[in-house]
C-alpha cells in the first residue's frame, strides 16, 4: 500500500467515518506471527512454558514495566524454583523478594494460591478455566494468559496494550473502562486469534503493543499490521483508543521517626492508613499539613513508649508517590529511653534494610539516612 494514498482523508457517509482497510485476517495473523518470532525479546520466562513461571511473570507485569520486572522474576525463580517451595516460604520471604516491585498484594495473593495449588492440585496449575479462576489472584485476564501460552489453549486476552493494537487496527473510539468498548475489541480478538498457536499470538500483540505500537510516537512504519491499520490509514493513530481519565494526584504530609539503636533502627508493620500492611516501615503518620502529621506522629508514638520519645529537629525530606498520593516525608530524629517501647518495634540492622521486607519508600528514607 501506497503511504501517501493510505493517509488520505477517509470518506463520510452520512456523517460517520466508515474503515475503508479490508482486514485479511489470515494475513494478518501470519504477519503477526512471523514478526514475533523474527523480533521476540529474550525474556527469562519465554525460556520455559512451564505454567508455574508463566504465572509469576504474569503476576509481575501487572501494571510493571517488563525492565523493572527481570531482575525481580530471575531472584524469584531462584529462590523458588517451584509451586511447592513457594507454598514451602513464609510470607515475610516472599515479601522480602518482592520488596520494591510495589502492589504488595500481588505477592500475598501469589503465596496463597500456591498453597491452594499444592493442596488442591498437586502443585499444577489448572488447565480448566473455572479452576484457574478460582485461585487467589487469578482474574479472567491472567487465567486466559496461563491457559493460552503455557497450555496452548485458544484464549484470547485483553490488556491495555492489546486493546491499543486492536483499537487502533480497526478504528475502536472508547477506552478500556468502556464496557462497549472492551466488547468491541474483545469480538475483534476471536476473529483474529490463531487456533494453532494461541500463546504466540497472545505474546506478539503484547509485544507489538511494548515494543511498536506505542501510546505516544508509535512506529508505524514498521508494525506488521500497519497494511490493515484503519488508525494508521486515517494518519492519527494516537487518538486511538481515548485515553483514560487520570485520577487527581492527592498530597500527603507524612512525619516519619527515625529511632536508632546502635547500627538497628526501629521498624513497624504497616506505613498508616492501611498502606503497606505487610511491610516494614519507618514509624509514621500521615497529615493534611507538616504540622498535622507531626501532631499524629507525636501521638502514635505515645500509645507505644508513653512519655519516652523525644522528637528533635527535622533531618530532612522524601518524595515518594503511591498510587495517586503524592507523599512529603519530613524525617525526624527520636530518642526513646531505655527499654521504652522495645515491644512495640522490630529492630533491624540499617545495613540489613535493603535486603528485608520493606517498602520502596523505606528504602528511599533508609537510603538518605546511611548518607547522613
């Protein structure tokens, strides 16, 4: 196809734009295929079809970019080479692991569906889809992802970079929190699925998406579907699908204590509020102000060691974000007297930080204060 005829303003008809791209399914589907397999990504799961790493990697990526998620899934692995070691771990192991790869309650969720599955399964994960569904943490979309590329089942999957490539292939206006527009995509999918080799294809529209068909500045001159592309036709292949509504960026003030004992420092579980209930932290307390979260700070650290804590001047300052929280965190110094409290914290060694289960923005604060 001629470049400049295949960005030629396309024809109204009664007011509405109408796809003048023939989709050839069959071609596409080949020309999809043989792409990946001329340009697929050494990744470390694609090194084994065994459900087990499949489902880990999958878990990971959620919501995580594949060069964040290497590095995590190959120490992964190596601790727990399978289901039964993993079902095996203590939870505060696998948090340890995953500290740092942020949505903890992918890890929780994780380690409990291994025990299921060495209880109910024999430590295999199910080929039959209500089975898979059934486990902590499986949603449709991971499930039909399992199925497909590990047992080679005919499932199609629906992620936001599959639904970019399809929307885009066939002009779908809407966003993924459409229910229309998820439809849409989802019959555009099963026309396009290849029968023989579900998880291939499932991977190279992932792929495709990751790597060519980007949100911003896709590279259109070399997608294999761009011969089919209706978006890339109409010459704005951005604008599909619409992008999605961001939530408002809420600010937080959070006063953290940093109390020392020798090379220890004072841990507690949770952050405040609910956040990060599993991990290690730095005692804290959230505020609408500076002041307000140094008030509740001052409070928190009284139910734990009443008139012994002393507060002194402000070290210094974090920014972190969590989900749509944009986090200050004001560092402070607290002396506690001897013996006060030492029930009510857990007391690690600074140097040990990095190597436990705690959270990014410790890791941040436990980072600036080994500077001091």
């Amino acid at each position: 196809m001629n470049p400049a005829a295949a960005l030629t303003a396309p024809r109204i008809r009664g007011g509405l734009e109408r796809p003048q791209v023939q989709l050839d399914e069959a071609a596409a589907r080949r020309a999809l295929l043989r792409w990946f397999r001329r340009h697929a990504r050494p990744l470390p799961w694609r090194k084994s079809r065994s459900p087990y790493a499949v489902w880990v990697s999958e878990v990971m990526l959620q919501q995580t970019q594949v060069a964040t998620v290497i590095p995590y899934f190959c120490r992964f692995a190596r601790a727990f080479p399978t289901v039964a070691s993993l079902a095996r771990a203590p939870l505060e192991r696998v948090l340890e692991l995953w500290s740092g790869l942020g949505y903890y309650r992918r890890a929780r969720h994780l380690h409990r569906a291994a025990r299921v599955l060495v209880r109910n399964f024999k430590g295999v994960f199910p080929r039959e889809f209500r089975q898979a569904r059934s486990l902590p943490g499986i949603g449709d979309y991971t499930a039909r992802a399992v199925l497909s590329i590990a047992y080679n089942l005919p499932y199609t999957v629906l992620e936001g970079n599959v639904a970019r490539v399809v929307a885009r292939l066939r002009a779908i206006r809407g966003s993924l929190r459409e229910t229309r527009f998820c439809r849409r995509v989802e019959r555009e999918l099963e026309g396009l699925l290849s029968r023989r080799q579900p998880g291939n294809f499932n991977q190279a529209l992932m792929e495709l998406g990751q790597t060519v068909c980007l949100p911003r500045a896709p590279r259109c001159p070399v997608c294999p579907l761009c011969t089919w592309c209706e978006a890339f036709r109409r010459g704005r292949p951005q604008s599909y699908p619409a992008a999605r509504p961001r939530r408002a960026t809420e600010l937080h003030y959070l006063a953290t204590a940093i109390i020392r004992r020798g090379g220890q420092v004072a841990m507690v579980r949770g952050l405040d509020e609910g956040l990060l209930g599993d991990l290690w932290n730095f005692p804290s307390a959230f505020g609408t102000t500076r002041a307000a979260a140094l008030t509740r700070l001052q409070e928190k650290l009284a139910t734990v060691v009443p008139g012994a804590a002393h507060i002194g001047v402000r070290l210094g300052g974090i920014r972190h974000r969590i989900t749509h929280r944009a986090i200050r965190a004001d560092l402070y110094p607290v002396e506690i007297g001897t013996g006060a409290g030492a029930n009510g914290f857990r007391w690690l060694a600074l140097s040990r930080l990095p190597h436990a289960a705690i959270s990014q923005l410790s890791r941040k604060i436990a980072t600036q204060i080994r500077g001091d």
